[in-house]
C-alpha cells in the first residue's frame, strides 16, 4: 500500500502535467502568432543606386567646401588601371574617394611637379631603373611620397645605388632567403600584431603565402611595418629581411613592399595604413558590416538518400533541420553574427523529388526567430539543368510556397556568372526584390561595386573553413580599409560530399573553430545580414566629403549625407576628445570607429595619456 499513489495525488500529478503541457503548447502557440516569418525585417527600401556612387573622374577635385583642404587632392599612378596592381590602386581610389591620374612612363610624370599629387604609386615594370632610378630621385627630392607597390629583381636593386638611396636598402643580403615567419608589427593594420608561422599541425594546411623573397637589409632610420623571419636566430633585428617598410628622402615618404600582397584587395588596406603613417592623420569612410554568408543550403528536398543515411543514419531532411541547423544557431549565438542562410531549393532537377513548402516555412521561423536573414541562392550546381531551366523552377517554387516573403540578397557564386544571372533573374517575381548578389572571392573582381544600375555586388572576403594565412592577412587589411568582412561557408558539399572532408562533423568543427577564433579582434564592427550590408555599401560608395585641420581640431564635411555613414579615423598620440556631429569608438590606440551623425563633424584631438613615439 505504502508503495502505490493515492487517488488524490493521482489527480493532482494528472491536472499538474496537464497545465504544464497547455503551458508548453501556449507559449509555442504564442511564439508562432508573433513570428511573421513571411517578413524580411532585412527588405528595406534601396534608395540610392549606382548613378549615386562617388565616380572617378581621373582629374583633380576643385569645387571643395573648405578653404583649406588636405594639400593634396589626386593620386598618381605609374602603371595601368588595366593590370591586377592597377585595379587594386583604382579600387582603393573610389572607396576613400581619391581621383587617380594615370602615367605611362618616368617621362610623363614631370607634369606632376606643376600639382604635386597626395601620393604617386609605382609599378616597377613601366621603370626602366638603369636610366631612369636618378629621375625618380628627383621627384621625391621635389617632396613627392612614393610607394613602390612592388619591387624590380634584387640584382637591379644591387646594381643602383640611387634606388638604394631612394628605397632606404641598406645592402642587399641575398638575391633569396627562406623565411620561417612572417611578422606583422602593431600599429599598421588594425588587430594588432601577428606572426605567420607554422607551429601546429592545422598551421601547415593554413600556410600560404610566399616564404621565399629577396633579403633586403634597410637602414637604420627607416620604419618596419612587416618583416621576415629566419631560422638564424643570431639576426638581429635590425637586419631582418624587410617586407613592408618607409623611407624617408628629404621631405618625401617613401614606401616598399617587397613581396606580391598589392596584387589582391590586401592591398587595399596597406594603401590606407600607408597613408596614415604618411599624414599626421587620415580620415576615411567605411562599411562597417560583418557578414556570414551560407550558400546552397538544402532541406527542402529528399536528396541524395542513399548517401546520407550510409553517413548519418538520418535522410538529408532529417539532417539539416535536426543537427545542422541547431549548430548555426549555436554559432550565430556565440558570434552574434546575422547569418544569411542562402538556400537551394533543389540540388538535383531530374530526380522527381520536389521541394516541401512546409520544410520551407520550417527554416523561415526558424531564421526570423534567431535574426538571421533568408535569401536565395542562384548558382546553378546541378549537372542536369541548365541555369535558366534552373531559375525558372526555382521561381516557380518559391513563388507557391514564400507566403509573401520577400528576397532581397542572392548568392551567385563564381564571379564569371554574374552577368546571366541577373540576367535571368528579369521578370521573376520571386527575385525581382533581391538587391544584393554576393560572389565568391576573385583577386581580378573589385571586393564592393554594382551588377548593374540597381543591384550591388558583395564579394565574400574568406573560406570559413579553409582559412589560411593570406586570407587572414587579407581579413586584417580588409578591416584597416573597409570594417568589411563575408565568412563564406558552402553547404553543398555537405549535401553531395566527394569524401570524408566534407563530413558535417569536420565541416562544424573548422568552420566553428576559425569563426570564433579568428574575428574576435574586430568584435567591434557591427555583425549585418547581408541586405543590411548593402544599404550600407550603398551609402559608403555614394558618400563624398572634404576634411582639414587647425590645431588640434578636425573639421570634416559630408556631402550626400545618407542615414548613417561610418569612418574610420587614424591618429599618432593623439586620441579623440570632444566630438559633434559623430559618436566615436575606439577601436585600439590611434583608430577610431566614428558613426556620422551629422553633415559636418568636428573633432577635437588631445595628446594621448602615457609615453608615445612617432616618427613623421
């Protein structure tokens, strides 16, 4: 007897679980009344468009607001806008708004003794240095800062001693040597300082970039920002080899980089870091947008089954809702970061298994809940399909099953198909909202810029998983130019895998691992779903303003001043002590993140607390 429950306790236990489960129900009940999820929080009205972006015109800017500006008003190129190097100089002129003058040769450069350009960047393959290193002497005699954004052969260099005078190299120590590391010293690019080396065994898959440069040796009074390092620990310092470095030749700066990292966007960043070791401050606008980007995520299909279950026991359904699914989210909780979950309604057109409009709804919830963004994803991977055959199916189905959702980012993968993507995209109603299209990182694309007149073009910055040490080199000086970052992670591979590296269980655990590693020094930067990232390139590339300095105070004005707009400010000792149309964040000593509030921004500078040493 004493082991059996009373009819009263019965009855109370009975009602207890029957209240607790009406709870359950009611609050999920609740849950599902306010979760709109056919709403994109994210499908804000795109105003400007690419007729509003900032141009380069190639001339020099004259109708200016101030009466006094920075000296310097255009940049020089010796080169071509039509090589990689160029591209990249080009590309850093439109995003800070500097116009840029192209020059074929040594020879056409006396015109800018007339106009002294803020900077003249040197392709070393128009330079005939033999005949004409003496000239280019001249120039920076004339007080015109140079960078040298790459570097003639080591025996050309030996042979001059005038492009020795000129590039501040001491000696040239060998034509090669072997670097065991590569330094980056703090100060240069944001986040601090950073060795490249191969101390673990991930390390080994990570390293890539170049270990074999010329040995330069600088003197003494030159400014390191890169160096590399060598098994010979007995080196000084001093005569480390020299990758990133500043010479000074009378009143002219001049900059080298020794080595191939102009030749992408991480050139970007080094041309701004550059200009604010050559001003006493530099001023520039920014995006200021985290972005993770998952592409061709599936679910909404029973695909390859056989497969799935011979790997996981679960079908491909089953998979993505119940294990993948939930370890974003966990993701997305510890970064803060707003997903873009790009998804593939289809991998496979010829195997009659449709997609599931509840499935669809499922992951819309789900998304709204954990503010992240839905968006679609066009790259055409199926083999039995081609892309147009593929769009219109995509069309169909999203136009049955959407409930009014609206798309307004797209994922079209390789840069070579934007072209007819968007163009097959025309007259579809379930992609005629999308706004944005992001592509997969190419070196020979610009990073931000339009697809056409209406639709931005967002390139992703770096492989979630396979992350190396020139994507997060390129990751830095991305975040130094733009506070502009795209993590991609493809699923595709997940879904259809080749072999066993395409596991999920590896997938999550180098994707989770490099993303809660390798962001953290830029935590401050704002975490966007990527339609929230477009309106804010949108603003960046249209914004123009001038900016100068009295004493101890900034003055900055804004033209096309949009709803919000970012800048970046880079100071020596000095940090930010009163400010009026901006809010500022400081990012680390000397960088500040600043939120425009207003069209004409005073800043206020005092010298900055503790021992400080620059050299001008």
């Amino acid at each position: 007897m004493n082991g059996m429950v009373s009819r009263r306790k019965f009855i109370s236990m009975t009602m207890m679980m029957v209240v607790l489960l009406f709870m359950f129900q009611l609050t999920q009940a609740v849950k599902d009344m306010e979760n709109e999820y056919n709403v994109n929080t994210y499908a804000g009205e795109s105003i400007l468009d690419e007729s509003s972006a900032w141009q380069l015109n190639g001339g020099v800017v004259e109708n200016v607001s101030f009466d006094k500006v920075k000296e310097h008003t255009y940049v020089a190129l010796l080169g071509s806008r039509d090589t990689q190097l160029g591209s990249i100089a080009q590309q850093w002129c439109v995003y800070t708004k500097r116009n840029l003058r192209e020059y074929a040769s040594v020879e056409d450069l006396n015109e800018i003794k007339r106009k002294k350009p803020e900077v003249l960047l040197i392709d070393s393959e128009y330079v005939n240095f033999k005949a004409e290193a003496d000239d280019l002497l001249k120039l920076a005699e004339s007080d015109i800062s140079m960078v040298f954004c790459n570097l003639p052969d080591a025996d050309v260099i030996a042979n001059s001693k005038n492009l020795r005078e000129l590039l501040g190299i001491q000696k040239v120590q060998a034509d090669e040597v072997e670097l065991q590391a590569i330094k980056l010293f703090p100060g240069f690019l944001l986040g601090g300082e950073k060795v490249y080396q191969v101390q673990q065994e991930d390390d080994v898959k990570r390293q890539d970039l170049d270990m074999t440069v010329p040995w330069y040796v600088a003197f003494g009074g030159t400014k390191t920002y890169m160096v590399g390092l060598i098994e010979d620990e007995t080196v000084k310092n001093e005569y480390l080899p020299a990758l990133i470095w500043r010479n000074s030749h009378e009143d002219a700066k001049i900059f080298a980089v020794n080595g191939d990292y102009m030749y992408d966007s991480t050139g970007i960043g080094i041309l701004d870091a550059m200009m604010a070791e050559l001003h006493d401050y530099e001023l520039y606008p920014v995006v200021n947008a985290q972005n993770l980007t998952v592409a061709n995520y599936p679910g909404f299909a029973e695909e390859n089954t056989d497969e799935m279950k011979r790997r996981y026991s679960r079908t491909q359904r089953s998979l993505f809702q119940d294990i993948m699914w939930p370890a974003f989210a966990s993701v997305s909780g510890k970064t803060h970061l707003h997903e873009t979950l790009f998804f593939m309604a289809q991998g496979d057109y010829a195997d009659e298994r449709e997609p599931s409009d509840a499935d669809y709804v499922f992951y819309l919830k789900e998304i709204k809940e954990n503010e992240a963004e839905a968006a679609v994803s066009l790259e055409n991977r199926a083999q039995t399909v081609q892309l147009e055959e593929k769009v219109a199916r995509d069309n169909d189905f999203y136009s049955q099953a959407n409930d009014g959702y609206v798309f307004t980012a797209g994922y079209a993968g390789e840069a070579q198909a934007v072209e007819a993507i968007v163009e097959q995209m025309q007259d579809k109603e379930s992609f005629c909202g999308i706004k944005t299209l992001v592509q997969k990182y190419d070196a020979t694309e610009p990073l931000l810029s339009y697809a056409d007149e209406n639709i931005t073009l967002q390139s992703t910055t770096s492989n979630g998983l396979d992350y190396t040490f020139s994507q997060d080199l390129r990751m830095r000086s991305l975040q130094t130019a733009l506070g502009y970052s795209n993590i991609l992670l493809d699923m595709y591979e997940v879904a259809w895998p080749d072999d066993e590296n395409d596991s999920w269980e590896k997938v999550y655990d180098a994707f989770s691992r490099n993303v809660n590693t390798f962001w953290k020094p830029f935590e401050d930067f704002e975490k966007t779903a990527l339609s929230e990232s477009d309106k804010r390139v949108r603003n960046m590339m249209g914004i123009s303003y001038t900016d100068r300095r009295e004493n101890d105070v900034i003055y900055m004005q804004v033209q096309n001043m949009p709803d919000e707009a970012w800048f970046i400010l880079r100071t020596h000792g000095e940090s930010v002590a009163e400010i009026s149309g901006a809010e500022a964040l400081e990012l680390e000593d000397g960088a500040y993140l600043l939120k425009i509030t207003g069209s004409v921004v005073r800043i206020q500078l005092e010298l900055a607390e503790g021992p400080y040493f620059y050299v001008p």
